[in-house]
C-alpha cells in the first residue's frame, strides 16, 4: 500500500522541506555555537535577556513570551545558565514578591561575542536566496503569528545539550517535559502527603 500523501513528489510538501532545512539549519547553528560552549537554546535566551534587560528588569514570563518558549523549558535552560555565572536573578525593583532574571556581566560579553557567529551563520546559510531575503523573512513572520496549532517546539529539541532530550534529531521533546511535570507533580504529591501525616 502506498503512502496516502496528497502530494506527487516529497519535494512538494512544504512541511517535509520545512523539517530538513531546519535540521540542515541547525547543524549550522550548532557548529557555529560551539567555540562559545553555548547550545543554541541557551543563546537564544541569554541574548533575548540581553536584549531585553537594555530596558529594564526582565521577568521569566517575559524572557519565555519574547523567545516563544516554553516556559518550563526556560526555567531550565537558565538553572544551567546561572550555574555558568552567565545569568543571576536579581530582586525586582517593582515587585517586592517577584525575581527579575539577568544577565551577568560575563554572559552579556559572551552573548556579544556569540551573536556575530551566529548571524555570519545565517547569512551564509540563507545567501542562495538573494534579493528574495526580505521576502522569505515576512514569510516567516506570517507563519509565526498566523499558523495554527500548539506552540512550536523546535526550540524545546534544542535543549537536547541541556538533558532534557537524548537527540534532538530523534524528537520527543514534548514527551521528555511532559515527564519532567508529572515527576515535578509527583514530589508534590507526596511531599503534601508527609506534611499531612505529620500534623495527625
């Protein structure tokens, strides 16, 4: 029995070519990071908190809406960062109850240092499309506001280097954090159920 595709040849499928240009992309990505020690997760959100602390203090719901995240992810990926002395957590000027998360003055430099890696990448990477740059760019804009379904997961398997996922090539992020809750929620429980048994 043959595949029930609409489509005459996989090169007419746009989310066939969408997945192997994006693993192609961040191979890229991956081999560009590397002299920074940085997986491609972890500078997106040390340079997104760079970038948005120039403003003012950051929270961590903030940092995740601005990388469109997932925050647990996010809540990861910064332990790992602030263990680094790239990220801290500061009081927040405003909010007695909250913490801001911040960049160190270290991981300020190396988001810096890392940036220019990452943008000669792209340009290299997306140079065969010319003049038709622009373009592709609003493409993508459209498709991040427009498309529909979950929120997109491709940042999720980058974190394969954080432990959160065996091979990022291989998926199953969603599942890998879906195992993180229902541990997270399983300490709970039972930490619930001991202070219960204490007060009998």
């Amino acid at each position: 029995m043959s595949l029930a595709t609409r489509h005459d040849s996989a090169d007419e499928s746009p989310g066939l070519l969408l997945w192997q240009v994006t693993n192609r992309w961040q191979a890229a990505q991956r081999a560009a990071l590397k002299p920074f020690d940085l997986t491609h997760v972890q500078f997106v959100l040390l340079a997104t908190l760079t970038y948005l602390q120039a403003s003012g203090a950051v929270t961590q719901k903030a940092l995740a809406d601005m990388a469109v995240t997932d925050p647990m992810m996010v809540s990861q990926v910064l332990r790992t960062l602030e263990s680094r002395d790239l990220v801290h957590r500061p009081p927040h000027p405003t909010d007695r109850r909250a913490r801001a998360v911040a960049a160190t003055d270290r991981g300020r430099a190396l988001a810096n240092q890392a940036v220019v890696a990452v943008e000669a990448c792209d340009a290299a990477f997306f140079a065969a499309l010319g003049d038709g740059l622009p373009a592709f760019t609003g493409s993508l804009r459209l498709l991040r506001t427009t498309a529909p379904g979950p929120a997109p997961e491709g940042p999720v398997a980058s974190a394969a280097a954080d432990g959160l996922v065996a091979d990022p090539a291989a998926g199953g992020a969603a599942a890998a954090l879906r195992r993180c809750t229902r541990r997270r929620a399983e300490r709970r429980r039972r930490r619930t159920e001991r202070r219960q048994a204490e007060q009998r």
